[in-house]
C-alpha cells in the first residue's frame, strides 16, 4: 500500500471541504480531497440545498404561472418532474466544482477514508488497491445525514428521510412531515404547491424559533393559508406502514394517517466511519465533532467545518467555515468577527432571510432598539410582480441608529438581506440606519424597502 504526502487532506467535498481546499490551494498548500461518493458537491449539491431550492424555484414558478387568470388555464406538474428538472442543476454544479478542483490542482481520490494516526488515512477506493494519505493538516467537513430512530422503518416504501424523498416515483396525494424545522418547512410548502394535503407535526410550541417572532407568526399564517396543517407540542409513539399509507401515532392519542410518512427530525454527523476511535476524537450522541473558536478539534492540527459540527448547518456558513480552518492552518490566526452575523435564508413560501439580532435579543439584553417596518403590499415593485406577501424589519439602536438585525420575509427575501448585511458588517458608524435615508435605490425595486423601513423607523422615534 503506497503512502502519498500532503500539507492538507480535505475529508468532505461539500461546501465546507471546497472553502477549505480552495483556501489552502490558493496559500500554495498541496492539498488533497477525499469524497467518498462518485461525484463531488457533497449532500448540499446531491440531496440537500440545491434540489430542494431548485423543487422549490419551479413550485413557486407554478403558481405564479396558475395565479394569472389572463392565461385562461392552469398547469399541473407532478413530484418527478420537479424531480427531473433539478437534475440539470445537479450536474452543473458538480461539473462546475469538478473542473475547478482539477484547474487548481487538488487531488480528489473518490473513497472512504479512515484515520490510522493523527496524520494518515487509508482511503478504500472502489476500482484500486487502498492507498496511505500523510497529512500534516487535516480539515474534516464530512456533513451530516437525516436522523434515524430505531423504531422506525425506513426501509418501508411509504416512510422517507430528507435523502429518500428525492426519489419519489410518484406524487402522493397527502403527506405527513414530521419535524418542522428547516427542512420540513421547506417540503411542507413543495408539496402543499403541487396540491398535496400536508400535515406538518412540531414538537415545540412554534415552528423555527429561533427566528423574529413576527417572522415565525407571518410563516405560520401563511402555511395554514395555504392549507398545510400544522400541530404543536406533538411527538410520536409509533409509526405502522401498510401498502397503501403511514399512519403515525401522536403520544396525544392523535392518529395521523397519509399516503408517505417525510422524517425530518434531526441530522447526524457523518463521523461514526472515521477512525476517530483510532485518534482518540469523540463525537457527541449526534455524530457531531466539538470544535475552539478557530474550528480546532482536540488534536490543533485537525479542524472540522460544517454540519459536522452541528449548529449553523447552512452550506454558506460551512464554506465560509472552510476558509476559515483553512487561513488559521495557513496563518495561524483568522478574523472571527467575519462569522459573527450569518444570513439565514429559508425557502419556504413566501420565503424568509434574517441577519443579527431578533426582539426577543435585544430585549433580553436590555438593549433600546426600535423597530422600521416596509411591508411588501406597499412597495410599487412588489405590486407590478404581484408578490405583495411579506415585509422587511429593521432592528435599531434607539441611540445610536446602529443596525441591530434585520428580517425579512416574502419573495426574494434571501437576496434582499444581503444590502443590510452589508451595512452591518461596517461595524463603525457607517454602519447607521441613515444609510438607508439617504442613499438612492432603484425605482420600482424591492431594494427600495430600505428606505421605507428607515423612515419608518425614524418616524417611530419622532413619535409620528
């Protein structure tokens, strides 16, 4: 078995093992990647972000498309189709990222690798003999996969995680989504936009809570106006497949029946195939790797980025992870402030983006703020397109008009969150709410909501 050597070994080609290997590429590091599927991108191109986002995009096409009554006539799409019309964005973006690891001269070995030291894996590669990796440096960004209970089946036909679901031969005429996160939010509104009757089961008092609480309202209005069912305060005792439909039983004593069962309650760390037990690293009950501030595990020359370390689990955010284990490796230091304020963005319908502080926040931290509000069905823009749904919150320093958080939900909510982000990452006194006063937006634009906000909240503080 021959042994290669490299400065860094990426283990993970999703979105945190490319911000790593690029970095470290680009400081003239010679770097190799270790993806154990066939294609790279990891579970964000393959069965998370992006075929979800794309389901979602033709959705929402879908209705706005049967929403104009000038047409004369609707359309009706099934599940495989949207299926289907992810696939072409799948092999871009791995084409897109194949071609780049190579253009960079990162070595990707397709296999399963496994610690033998602190600094050598051995990869088990499909068609070759196992190969050694020495490494003085190693980034582990290995992801995470749908959580599995014991007592529930999930290899039953009807009964589906965040990864099955994607290979749905049919569209079912109801569902039952249990777990109302991110990711059960988002499917609760695909299905609910190809007509499917929804039940959506919470097992807190509300969905997304660590969202603005207005914002977590605006979402819960309109996931029930749209038909979905939503039940808090829910959990199961069992769940019995048949031929022809799930029924979960509610410890409630609620019997709730549907053609599929989606299990989306929790993520796992992919850490339990690692060799860690050979290092000495242990994960928690959840697969996940505890990590310092600069994404150090206990061994310093061994970092972890991304869903493998549990909380953001946003592929932004584990890219940005990426590049930063990677400048630490590098330099020895990295800025943390940079990944103080990460966007979130939830592809619900209407959709949902935030960035800093909520009320509940600032209001914990006895911290004066006041409030600027732009609601969508006022904004000329949002009237031509008829996207009227939505509003962005701008949170502020009462003193100082420091930007302090802003919400934004309804279309387009995740690309108009980036403006103030930009503002708030000023961290001096540009960063003011009279930046959005006296800058000049486009007209008609949803940008313009800045503007609207801003003033509404200096009105707010006049007292008018």
């Amino acid at each position: 078995m021959g042994t290669k050597n490299y400065d860094v070994i990426v283990i993970g080609s999703g979105p945190g093992g490319e911000g790593a290997a690029m970095k470290a590429r680009k400081e003239g590091k010679r770097v190799a990647m270790v993806e154990r599927h066939s294609r790279v991108g990891g579970g964000c191109t393959h069965w998370g972000t992006i075929p979800s986002k794309a389901l979602r995009h033709v959705v929402q096409r879908l209705k706005e498309f049967n929403r104009d009554a000038n047409l004369g006539h609707r359309i009706q799409i099934d599940y495989p189709d949207l299926l289907r019309s992810a696939e072409s964005v799948i092999f871009s973006q791995v084409e897109m990222r194949t071609a780049a690891f190579e253009r960079n001269n990162v070595d990707v070995f397709h296999g399963h690798a496994e610690f033998l030291d602190t600094h050598t894996v051995r990869v088990s590669l499909a068609s070759h003999p196992d190969i050694k990796l020495h490494a003085d440096n190693f980034v582990l960004a290995t992801g995470s996969r749908p959580y599995h209970p014991n007592d529930v089946d999930f290899s039953h036909k009807r009964i589906h995680d965040a990864d099955s679901i994607l290979k749905l031969t049919d569209t079912p005429r109801s569902i039952t989504i249990y777990g109302a996160g991110v990711i059960g939010c988002e499917y609760a509104s695909i299905f609910r936009g190809l007509g499917v009757k929804v039940n959506l089961i919470d097992t807190r008092d509300q969905l997304l809570s660590f969202l603005d609480d207005e914002i977590i309202h605006a979402l819960s209005y309109h996931l029930r106006d749209q038909g979905v069912m939503i039940r808090h305060r829910e959990s199961y005792t069992s769940v019995e497949g048949t031929e022809s439909h799930v029924t979960m039983h509610l410890a409630s004593g609620k019997k709730i029946k549907s053609e599929i069962l989606l299990w989306a309650n929790g993520r796992t760390g992919n850490s339990d195939s690692l060799g860690l037990e050979n290092i000495g690293l242990v994960p928690n009950n959840r697969g996940q790797l505890e990590v310092n501030e600069d994404y150090q595990t206990d061994h310093p020359h061994i970092y972890a980025v991304g869903d493998v370390i549990g909380y953001p689990s946003l592929a932004s955010a584990a890219y940005d992870q990426g590049r930063f284990a990677a400048t630490h490796l590098v330099f020895g230091q990295c800025d943390h402030r940079l990944v103080e304020d990460i966007p979130t963005g939830i592809y619900t319908s209407p959709e949902i983006s935030s960035v800093g502080k909520t009320e509940k926040e600032l209001t914990e931290a006895k911290i004066p703020y006041e409030v600027g509000l732009a609601r969508f069905k006022n904004l000329a823009r949002a009237q031509i397109t008829g996207n009227t749904v939505g509003l962005l919150k701008i949170l502020f320093h009462a003193d100082t008009l420091e930007i302090l958080g802003i919400h934004c939900f309804g279309d387009q909510a995740s690309e108009i969150i980036h403006i103030g982000q930009a503002i708030m990452a000023q961290r001096d006194e540009a960063n003011t709410l009279m930046y959005f006063v006296n800058t000049t937006f486009n007209y008609p634009t949803m940008a313009e909501a800045y503007r609207v906000a801003a003033l509404n909240g200096l009105n707010r503080l006049d007292g008018v």
